[in-house]
C-alpha cells in the first residue's frame, strides 16, 4: 500500500500529514509501535509520479493515481487530528492516569496550606523519558511545585503537599540552582510558558473552617 503497489498488512494505518506533505505507513506492532520509528515516510513532493510506467522497480515512488485514493479515503473515512508542537517534553496531565487524581491532590494540599478560599492552578506533564513529572503553578503563593507521582524509590514525593516548592520572589537565580527551593530563573520562565500553551487549569476551593 506504500511503494508503488498496494501494501498488505493486518494491522497497518496510512498517516497523512499535509503540513509536512507527507504519507507514513504506521504498523502500531511490538517494537515498531511509534509512528516517529516508521519507515521513512513517503514526500509527496518527490516521491510521486504520473503513471506506473515511470515507477518502474523503484520501492519509493507511488502514482498520482494512488494518492489521490489515499487522501479522499482520509478525508471520508480516517480520523482527524490537530496536534499542537510542544517543547521541553512537555506533555498535558491527561495524557497518563498517574495524574488522575490531580483534584485531590490540589484539594489536600489547599485545606492544607491556602491562606486565600478560592485558588488557581495550571499543571503541566513532563515526559523525562525515564519518569513522567508534573509542575503546578501556583499564583496565589507565587509557587512552582514539582510533583512526581509515581510511586518508586522517591515515594515521599508521591504526594503535592510533600513535593518541594519554589517561591517565585525569593528562590529564583540567574546561574545553576543545585539545592532545592531555588530554580534557573530562565526555566521557570520556561515552565510558565508551556503551562500557559497547554498546560491545565484548575480552580480549587477551600474546604472547613
């Protein structure tokens, strides 16, 4: 179904990328899972032609004929997607389940520390690629909390009242920040910025007295 004739497979998808003008063939198999690890994609500016004639016995050209199947068949039968360029590894907490309990965490740690009865938050994932990772903007307390959720050997971070916190007036520096409670100050910039392009909102009410 990709190099000039039909290609057959069981479990197989065709990505259409108008952005990048491209045609990737996706097997969602062991190993070959990320459609980033895919066979080199098809570049429909180079690699098409008018007619089988010219394809000839190469494996990288496909006909005009053939794309233009492909792309009316996205178009009726496929599903769409808008997928919005990030940076830093940066990842929306709902991506992962580790992150579903999110509210209760922001609960617990409002009844807990807030001076304020209503509070808001933006959280943002972090893919490490060892770990998934999470900062919580604070600004009624001009905090950033790091959370790590996952239980492991760091389990006492489990939990966003344990997770330690830069204060955004006092714990910023402008060379390396070694010891916690003190950030770059350019990457605290960075974490404010990502949360603001797609990171998640919360507004959190205190609870009791």
């Amino acid at each position: 179904m990709y190099r000039g004739e039909p290609y057959q497979t069981d479990e197989a998808a065709l990505v259409y990328w108008p952005d990048q003008h491209q045609l990737t063939l996706w097997e969602p198999q062991p190993n070959l899972g990320a459609i980033v690890a895919s066979r080199d994609p098809l570049d429909l500016k180079r690699d098409v032609v008018d007619n089988y004639d010219e394809v000839g016995t190469s494996t990288y050209l496909v006909t005009w004929g053939w794309v233009d199947n492909v792309v009316a068949d996205c178009h009726k039968f496929g599903n769409r997607y808008t997928i919005v360029k990030t940076q830093g590894h940066w990842i929306s907490i709902k991506s992962s389940p580790l992150f579903a309990d999110i509210t209760t965490q922001l609960q617990k740690l409002v009844n807990e520390q807030a001076s304020r009865k209503v509070n808001h938050f933006c959280v943002i994932g972090q893919n490490a690629g060892s770990f998934l990772s999470a900062y919580v903007y604070w600004p009624e307390k001009n905090q950033l909390i790091f959370w790590l959720p996952a239980p492991n050997e760091l389990s006492v971070l489990e939990y966003l009242d344990n997770t330690y916190a830069v204060d955004l007036r006092t714990g910023l520096i402008d060379g390396v920040a070694p010891f916690a409670g003190r950030m770059q100050r350019s990457y605290s910039q960075n974490i404010l910025r990502a949360c603001k392009a797609s990171g998640q909102d919360f507004t959190i009410t205190k609870s009791g007295k």
